[in-house]
C-alpha cells in the first residue's frame, strides 16, 4: 500500500466516524435542508479538485452518468436528507446503529430480491444482526427515542441499501 492510500483511507475514516455527531450538532441550530446544502456545496467541490488532482475526467458513458445520478438521490439526498431530518428528534448514536444495520439490509435484499443463496452460518448471522439491532433499538425506543425519527432514519438506511 503507497502512502497516498494510506493517508486517503485514514482522511475518509475520520470523516465517516465523526460525520453522525458532527450532523447532530448541525441541525441543532440550522435547518437540515440548507445545512446539506452548504455540506454537498464544499464536499463536492473538494471532491472535484482531488478528481483532478488524481487525473479523472467527467467524460462519462451514459451508464455511468446514469448510475452516478441514482447513486446522488438515494445516497445523498434520501439517505442524508432523512438522517438529517432524523436527527433533530434522535441522538446521533441511534441513527448511527440504524446506518450501520445497512449491511444486513443489503444480504437480506440480495436473498429476497436476487435470491443469492445464504449459508446456514450466514442465515444466522443475518438473523443474529437483526436480532441485536432490534434489541438495541427496542431499549432505545423504551426510553423515549422519537418514533417518526426512528423511521426516517429506516428509510435512510433503506434508500443507502438500494
């Protein structure tokens, strides 16, 4: 692995694990539309420029435009809009145990949608992944986590599956 690699992985690995609180805090005092707005804004420019530093083009095919437009709407306006929207009723540390069930969300689509064939160790893992967030969530819930933002948070981890 170069340093490049490196430094790169680590820069995404900060940014993801402080992406929940950090949106948290956000939407505590501005509105989640125009606090989104602001970060696409600032997050796709600098993305633009490390593109160009690193040679890419936006010379795409048409499947690619196509993909990078549906991969735009579910997981950035759907999957963040409703997280946003989330988390002015929900801690950040619940939405982040919802985001993190997509995995499960993604083995347990390809079993029912594409009918990929599941190990028993794997049929219980999925089971037994479910299972813990559901406990999780059911204890979050007891102690008066906000339903509708629970759900806005589902549909975002749903719209990210997709």
């Amino acid at each position: 692995m170069d340093i490049r690699s490196l430094v790169m992985g680590l820069g995404f690995a900060l940014m993801w694990s402080s992406a929940f609180s950090s949106a948290r805090i956000i939407v505590a005092n501005a509105p989640p539309l125009g606090a989104l707005s602001i970060r696409f804004l600032i997050s796709g420019i600098i993305g633009v420029l490390i593109a160009r530093w690193l040679g890419q083009t936006f010379q795409l095919t048409k499947a690619q435009w196509k993909a990078t437009v549906i991969f735009g709407i579910f997981q950035n306006a759907l999957y963040l809009g409703l997280n946003f929207f989330a988390m002015q009723t929900i801690e950040a540390s619940l939405a982040s145990i919802i985001a993190s069930s997509m995995p499960l969300m993604v083995a347990f689509s390809g079993w029912i949608i594409f009918r990929d064939r599941l190990s028993s160790l794997g049929a219980l893992g999925l089971f037994l992944g479910f299972f813990g967030v559901a406990v999780i969530m059911g204890v979050r819930i007891k102690i008066g986590a906000d339903p509708f933002g629970i759900v806005l948070c589902l549909l975002g981890a749903a719209a990210l599956t997709i």
